[in-house]
C-alpha cells in the first residue's frame, strides 16, 4: 500500500506551486488533501496559507476555523488567523 501523504511533503508542494505563480493550484490541491483529513489541524492550517497566498482571505479564514475546530487553539492556525485579521486591519479579532 501506498505511504499517506505528509503535510510537510504538501508544504513543500505549495511553496513550488507559488514561486510557479501557481498558486490557485496550490490551494485547490492542499484543500483537497485537507478534506481527507478532517481531523487533523495540520492539514487545514497548510490549506489556509495556501489560499491566503492565492488572495482568498475568505477560505484561508475558514481553513483556520476548521483547525481550531479539529485542536482547539492550534497555535500555528491561530497565529495565521490572527495576521490575516490584523492585514485587514481588524487585529482585535
């Protein structure tokens, strides 16, 4: 059988996608992998910084949510959901 993906491999996937000036395809495929792993925040956080490269505010947002919902204060989510309030000009968020 085949090795389960690893979030960092996905890391690595994403930072080659943007310097490609691909970063939709990143996002698309990191959230893909995201929604095989529910429960996993690792996964969702690597999707939200994905789609906050893309300029997509909006899901990179909603990858953080489902961190936190899968560990409760997931730090590396909370720090990404706190910049991207704060590049909005709402760091009181």
């Amino acid at each position: 059988t085949a090795a389960a993906p690893s979030p960092g491999l996905y890391a690595l996937f994403v930072a080659v996608m943007q310097a490609e000036a691909r970063p939709d395809a990143a996002a698309a495929a990191v959230w893909d992998a995201a929604q095989k792993h529910p429960g996993e925040p690792i996964w969702w956080t690597i999707a939200a910084e994905a789609a906050a490269a893309a300029g997509r505010r909006d899901i990179a947002l909603d990858g953080c949510r489902r961190a936190r919902e899968a560990a409760k204060d997931f730090p590396p989510a909370v720090r990404l959901e706190a910049r991207l309030w704060a590049e909005a000009g709402d760091p009181h968020r």
